[in-house]
C-alpha cells in the first residue's frame, strides 16, 4: 500500500520524524503525497465496527432531516447560509457515508471528509443543543477525526501536533528542563518586584498543583509569571510539576487518541507523584476539556473524574474573589464596556457559565453579554485546532465574521477571553477585520486591580 | 378479509411492532459504552438520572426549547402532527368498539369532532413539513426520497381513514386500505428511522446524562435546553 514519506498511517514517534515534517513547509510535500495515499478499507471498517456503537450510529440512523441544526451552526450563519454548510448535511455526507459504505471509501473522499471535518467544523457541540433527538454532530466530528486520522489524514499541523506530544508530551518543542528553566526565570524576574514570590517546582503535598498550555513557556512566559503574582497575592501553596504540565491536547483535535492518552497521563503522573489537593488549569479552553473533562476516560479512569480535583483558572478566580483571597480594589475596576467570550470547552462543554459570570460581577462595571451567551454562546472561529491549520485559513477567517458581529453588537471595546483559542481567534478576527477592538486574558486584568496587602508590597 | 385483516394480521402487526421496539431499546441501551461515549452511565447515575430527565422533559413540550422558539411555525406544525399520530388512534372510538369485540376491553374515546380536527391536523401539519423540505434550501439538501416516504407511511393511515369514514362508496374497501396502511406503519416503526418513537427518549436521555454527568452538570444546575 503506497505510503507518503512524511503523509502515511504511522504514528510520528521520533525526534527524527517530526523534525522533516516541520522542514516540509506548509506541509507542501505532505498533502503532495496525501493525494497518493491509499486507503486501507479493511481497517477502517475494522475500526468502525469495533467503535462506532449504538449511541453514533442511532444518531446517524434516527437524523429526520429537519433542519433545525442549520442555524445553529456558525458556519452556515457565516457562509450565507449555504445549505452546504448544515450541521446534519456535513456529517451524513462524511461519517454516514463511511458507516453505510462500509469503510468503502477512496483517497478523494478521505480528502473530502478531512476538509469537512477540520474546516467546516471545530466541535463545537452547538449544533446538538438545537436537535430535538440530541443528535450532537460536534461529537460524531471528533469520532470522524479519529477515523480520518487513523488513515493518516490529517491536516499537517496536526500531524506534527501529534508528534510533538508523543515525543515531548507538550503540543511544542518545550522540553522539561525548557519548562523549568522557565519557571526559575520569570520566578527571578518577578521577584524583584514582588518580595517573596516563588515558582515552586514538584513541591509535594501543595493545596495546588498548576498546569499549563506549552505556549506559555514557549511564547507567553509572562503569563507564567503572572499566575505566579496571583497565587502569590492570593496566598496559596501551590506548585508546578516539572513533567506534567502540560495540559493541552493537539491530539484530542486530531482525533489521535493513543497520544491523547500519553498525554493526559503524564499530568495525572504528576498529580500522583505530587499528591496536590487540587489541580488549576490556566487560560486554555480545550487543556481543560482535554485534561479534566475527557481525558480521564481515555486514561480509563471508572470515575469519570481526574485522580485529584481540578479547576478551570476561571473557577479558581472566582473562588478566590468569594472568599477574599484576591479582592478587586473598586476604583481599579473596568469602567468601559467590557464583553466576555464564553469557550465552548470549558462553557457549554465543562458548566463553568456562572463562574464566568462571578468573575465579571467583580472586575467590570460595564459588563455586556454577547447574544447569544453562557452555554449557547457561538465558537470564537478558531476553535477544534481551527487556528493552527494553514490550509483552512480563509475557511476560518470566514467563520469569524460570526464572533466579530456579536462582539460589535455589545459595543464593547474590551474582550476578556480566557481561552487561548479563542484569545488567538479574536486577536486574528481584529488583524482581518479591524474593529477596532481589545482583548485579554484575565491575568493580566486581574494584576492591574487586585489589592496588595501591605506584607507584600513591592519596595519602593 | 375484514376480519383476516383485523384479526390475525392485526396481531402479528401489533406482536412486530411491541417486540420491535424493545428490542431497538435493548439493543441501543447495549450498545453505550461508558469508555466509547465517555460518558460514566453508572457512576455518578443520580445527575445522569437529573441530566437525562430534563433533557427529555424539556424537548417534550412545544416552545420548551431555544430551538423549539427559534422556529414557532416547525414546532406548531411538528406538534400537531405527532400528537394527531399519538392520540388519535389509541382513543379513537372506532378503534375502542373494535378492541371491545374483539379484546373484550376498550379504552375512553374522543368525541367524533375531535377526532376529526386531530385527524386533519395530521394531514395538515404533514403537509406542510412535506412542503417546508422543498421551500427551505437548509432543509432541501438533507431530505431524501426515503423522508417523503416515511412521512406517507405515517399520514397513509389518517388519509385512508377519513375518507374510509366519509366515503359514499366502497367504503368497506377503503376500511380495509385503512387498516393495512395503520399495521404497515405499526410494522415500519422499528425498522425505519420511524423508530425513533421510541428511539427519541433513548438519544434525548443519553446527551442528557452526557451532559448531566461529564459536560458541567455536576457543577451547575443544568443546561438550558
């Protein structure tokens, strides 16, 4: 069966494979040789046999063709409303071919259903809050991915996303020794200005162990340090692993579930070897979902649950504004119109809405929901690894159109997004569309308007 | 051929259709698999029991639902119709007199002008949907000849009656159609996506639990369906 040097069925497991995947520019030779790439039609219908049961293939079967799931989706709303674009027409004419073909499929269908999959939705799971039968198209996506993504077609970015966290067990080249590293340099860089303050590494027994997206230590070390300044105003004991950290799932979009497995249980590894009371996860919508909400499953875990309890950063601020742990100093407030974009991870698919809502009660006195909001909200456009993936750009740049109408119509200025995802998504939407708007992690917010009590104050 | 009809073929009709659908609910419930659906059927069951009844109550009534209210002139049309289906021929009072001569019990029946007005809400309502797939494009692409033929299925037996009850001629015939075309819908149910008759409380309670138990329903009240 004809396979692709960089684009064939294998896993990319070395340091080797994944550095001639990213010497392949844009991934030029791989989809090359994805247009060569053999469907192997046995094993696919293997694999659907062994995990396409009762509630997906129901779903396919019982679908009445109604048409209520077209509005739901923004990417039909964003496409001006092509019929091409409905949630129930997408996944019949991907998923439900495959099923009732029986894995009877060529390469130019497997090319089909990617481009389906990857550019014509993120996942969001919108579409089955607005099936009258709960068919949730967001999921059967997923499952679709992780068939398409067992043949070897994915999207390049994803293949190497893959690769990055069965090698490092990170979505990047971010190594341990990076990672603490890292750490020890934002700890002495912000310790001049906040007396005191530690970044401490596998410390074991701490009321919190926190976890984070690799772009943070690779592009973002500030936010780092600026989780370090809050849980060191707030007074916690807490730490970070020095394998373990990671929390995010480029695999989980791929649909490479083996890897998304590795992954997740490097951090319950830690949780383990560290026995912490509690686990934060940072600003990352899909780490939390990944890491806490699916992860425990793919790790097989009986309860359901991680092995300790873990927090979306946003609950943890919302307890500490609860119980006095950060107060917010009331003239520091955001006076102008502010907005919040709810992630479809942690919101509609996690039940964080009212802590969102908490946080935003303390920190804005202008706050405007979008319309719609809290677990109707639509996707920020770049979320399923939407943002990551050259060849759908322009498809993504479209989808955007949604999120800038609704962001236009609060008349907020100001966007608090704690998602990187969906962080990313606006900061592009801005770059495309020039609304001329702001937005920001609450983080950096925070800092700006927490009051310091006198014992750590900076020295003048 | 009233009475074959009515009598052994109405059984075997009534035997495929009661076994039929137990069986698509045995083989479905069979089929969840706690790791596949990641969702934990059996632990934490109290707010999957909480996430799968409110996701089944909410969808049950007309307007409960955003999208229910995103879409009045569907949801008339859709409630109208399945009630009509559902109503009709349990309380029918032709119906009632049969089971009695021929079961020796019947059930309360509507007066005669309900009947009617359900019966023509029926045919209305599926009329309308049947031209709804044609006038909306968002509708068009998905519809297949199979949905015309399912909702005829459905609609065949309230057509049949009315004029088997109305008719000046051959009205015995028409009786006879009526009653066929009432066990072959019986029949299709479990075999055709008509099943999600029973089906429908099946997928509602499983994205109920999915979202009652893993998806934020252990931290907040519920989803607002």
């Amino acid at each position: 069966m004809p396979e692709g040097v960089l684009c064939n069925k294998n896993k990319v497991s070395t340091l080797e494979q994944l550095q001639a995947l990213l010497a392949d520019k844009s991934g030029k030779q791989y989809y090359q040789e994805m247009n060569r790439l053999e469907v192997d039609t046995k094993a696919l219908w293997d694999l659907v046999q062994k995990t396409c049961k009762s509630r997906i293939r129901t779903w396919l079967e019982i679908c009445t063709h109604c048409g209520l799931c077209a509005e739901s989706c923004f990417y039909y709303l964003a496409n001006n409303r092509d019929p091409r674009q409905v949630p129930s027409y997408k996944i019949q004419s991907t998923l439900g071919q495959i099923v009732r073909r029986k894995g009877q499929v060529d390469n130019a269908f497997m090319q089909m259903a990617m481009d389906t999959a990857f550019s014509k939705c993120t996942c969001c799971t919108r579409c089955g809050i607005y099936c009258p039968l709960g068919i949730d198209m967001g999921v059967m996506f997923s499952y679709l991915r992780g068939l398409l993504f067992s043949q070897g077609f994915t999207p390049w970015e994803m293949k190497i996303g893959t690769g990055m966290h069965r090698v490092y067990r990170a979505q990047m080249d971010v190594t341990t020794e990076d990672w603490v590293e890292t750490c020890a340099w934002m700890a002495e860089e912000t310790a001049d200005e906040w007396p005191g303050l530690e970044i401490p590494v596998d410390k074991e027994g701490a009321d919190i162990l926190y976890t984070v997206n690799a772009r943070e230590p690779k592009h973002y070390p500030e936010d780092i340090a600026q989780a370090a300044i809050l849980f060191h105003l707030a007074g916690e004991n807490w730490t970070v692993p020095s394998e373990g950290w990671e929390e995010t799932s480029l695999a989980m979009f791929a649909g490479d579930w083996e890897a998304s497995k590795m992954q997740v249980e490097s951090v319950y590894g830690a949780m383990h070897k560290l026995r912490p009371k509690r686990m934060v996860v940072t600003e990352c919508g899909h780490a939390y979902r990944a890491t806490v909400i699916e992860g425990p499953y793919w790790a097989g875990l009986p309860s359901g649950k991680t092995p300790v309890e873990s927090l979306h950063y946003v609950e943890w601020v919302a307890e500490a504004l609860r119980t006095g742990k950060l107060k917010i100093d009331p003239a520091k407030r955001i006076k102008e119109p502010v907005t919040y974009q709810d992630s479809c991870n942690y919101i509609r698919n996690g039940g964080l809405w009212e802590a969102a809502r908490y946080i935003m009660s303390q920190i804005a006195e202008d706050f405007r929901e979008m319309t719609p909001s809290r677990e109707h909200n639509f996707c920020c456009g770049g979320g399923g690894g939407l943002n990551g993936i050259g060849r759908y750009r322009e498809q993504r740049n479209v989808g955007l159109r949604v999120k800038r109408d609704q962001i236009l119509a609060t008349g907020a200025k100001l966007v608090v997004a704690p998602c990187h995802n969906c962080w990313d998504a606006i900061r592009d939407l801005e770059e495309v569309y020039e609304i001329g708007i702001r937005w920001s992690f609450l983080k950096p917010l925070l800092i700006n308007m927490v009051e310091v009590p006198e014992h750590l104050k900076p020295e003048e | 051929m009233y009475e074959f009809v009515t009598g052994p073929l109405a059984w075997l009709a009534f035997a495929v259709f009661f076994v039929g659908i137990i069986v698509r609910l045995v083989l479905y419930v069979r089929g969840l698999d706690w790791k596949l659906d990641r969702v934990t059927y059996s632990v934490n069951t109290a707010f999957g029991v909480r996430g799968a009844v409110r996701s089944i109550l909410f969808w049950l009534f007309p307007f409960g639902t955003q999208s229910y209210r995103n879409n009045p002139g569907f949801t008339l049309a859709l409630f109208a119709m399945h009630i009509g289906l559902i109503v009709t021929p349990i309380f029918l009072l032709g119906h009632n007199i049969l089971l009695q001569e021929r079961w020796g019990f019947s059930l309360w029946s509507l007066p005669g002008a309900v009947a009617d007005l359900l019966t023509i809400a029926v045919i209305v309502s599926a009329l309308l949907l049947a031209l709804r797939r044609i006038a909306l494009p968002e509708v068009r692409i998905i519809t297949t000849a199979y949905d015309y033929l399912l909702l005829a299925v459905a609609v065949a037996p309230f057509v049949t009656g009315w004029i088997a009850r109305y008719a000046y001629v051959h009205s015995q015939a028409w009786l006879i159609v009526h009653v066929l075309c009432g066990e072959l819908f019986l029949v299709a149910i479990p075999f055709t996506k008509l099943s999600h008759f029973v089906l429908f409380f099946a997928t509602r309670a499983q994205l109920g639990m999915d979202y009652g138990i893993k998806r934020g329903g252990m931290k907040v009240k519920g989803i607002s369906w």
